[in-house]
C-alpha cells in the first residue's frame, strides 16, 4: 500500500561556538551557544567542544549519504524530501548553515548522491570485510536525467594508502530512465596484511569519455 515514512533516519550535530559572532546584527538571539558552554563546562568537557563538532560533522556527513542513496537505490521509494538544507538556529542539521555556508560538504560531494544519475551501492551491507580473498562488491545506477546512457561504462579503483591495487569495469548495455539499473559486480582481490586496513572504492559512470558522475564508499580489512 502506498504510504508516505516521516522523519526517516535523521542526522545532527553541536552548533559551532566561533559562530556565535555572526549573529550579532541579526534578529536572533544565539543563547544555544551560551547553553552548549555551560552545559559542557558543568561537566568538564568545554575543551572537547571543538572535537565533538568535527567529529559529529563527519558522522553527519556519512550518514546523510548513506541515507540518500539508500532511498535511491530502494525499488519502493518514488522520492524523497531532504531535512534539512539549512541549519535553524541550535538545530545544526543542515546541509549549510544558517548564513547558507557550507559546513562541511562541497556541492560536488553532495551531487554524488542527489544527482540526475547516482551510482550507489547496489546492497546496504557490512563495510566490514575479509582479506586475502575475492570481494564481491555490487553497484548499480539511479537514472533520472535526459541523457541516453546506453554503452556507459563503470570504472572502479580500490585504493589503499592513496596508491590503487585493483582495478576493472563494467560495461552497460541499457540503463533504464527512472529506474535502478544493476550493473554488476566490483571484484576486489584483498591483498593479505598483519593488520587490519582501510580502503576506498572508487567509481566513475562515463559515456564517450566524458564523466557523468563519480561515487566513492570505504570499507574495512
């Protein structure tokens, strides 16, 4: 049955003290700061602002993403209305801020996921994999722009230490207007290591040389 999900998943984090300036000629009064301080230094912790901050834009950042291609990639879903584009006021949950800023997602960041055509992970899974052996790693496309992407092709790195190990791509035969479109798998050797390690995958969708958009995701050894 046709049903409309609220408030699906959500995602905020501390508002910035250094901001506090900003709204000294505005119709505001910023009292959040003065809250946050207090409440932080009544428990020791005033230093660790600063961290929480950055720490929890970063969670912000992740989880936005994550959440904006699984709606793109869910069969079910006919669309979707982003909260927040902007912060309001204490509640940092935007993706500017309350003078339109950036916080800490660049606009081509932030098309990777809301663009006319997104590559995406083509399963929700573990991040967490296993070494020394064969990863199988779906993708897929969400098209919903003019462009006539028969013949595109997917090209795919897995990087480690800012240094590409593996490489491939996959050639796609048809990709459906308004639909998700399955593009097979990124089959990444794991190389064998002491310890456990980062890596990133990295994927571009291209037709007749030119990019149409590029997706990245990391993963754990």
């Amino acid at each position: 049955r046709p049903a409309v999900l609220h408030g699906w998943n959500w995602w905020s984090c501390p508002p910035a003290p250094d901001d506090q300036p900003k709204y000294k000629n505005t119709q505001m009064l910023p009292t959040w700061f003065d809250t946050l301080r207090d409440s932080a230094r009544k428990n020791g912790q005033e230093e660790l602002i600063p961290t929480y901050r950055k720490n929890s834009l970063w969670v912000q950042a992740q989880s936005r993403k994550d959440g904006l291609e699984y709606a793109r990639r869910c069969p079910h879903v006919e669309g979707f209305i982003l909260w927040a584009w902007l912060d309001f006021h204490q509640d940092a949950e935007g993706v500017l801020d309350d003078f339109w800023e950036p916080k800490d997602v660049s606009a081509g960041e932030f098309l990777k996921s809301v663009g006319d055509t997104v590559v995406v992970l083509a399963k929700e899974g573990n991040r967490a994999v296993k070494m020394n052996q064969i990863e199988r790693i779906p993708l897929a496309v969400s098209h919903y722009g003019e462009a006539d992407l028969t013949g595109a092709v997917l090209k795919w790195q897995a990087v480690r230490d800012q240094k590409v190990f593996e490489r491939g791509q996959l050639r796609l035969k048809a990709v459906k207007y308004g639909e998700l479109t399955q593009a097979g798998d990124a089959a990444v050797n794991l190389p064998k290591a002491n310890h456990g390690y980062k890596f990133d995958l990295l994927v571009t969708l291209e037709k007749n040389g030119k990019s149409v958009n590029s997706n990245n995701w990391s993963f754990w050894a």
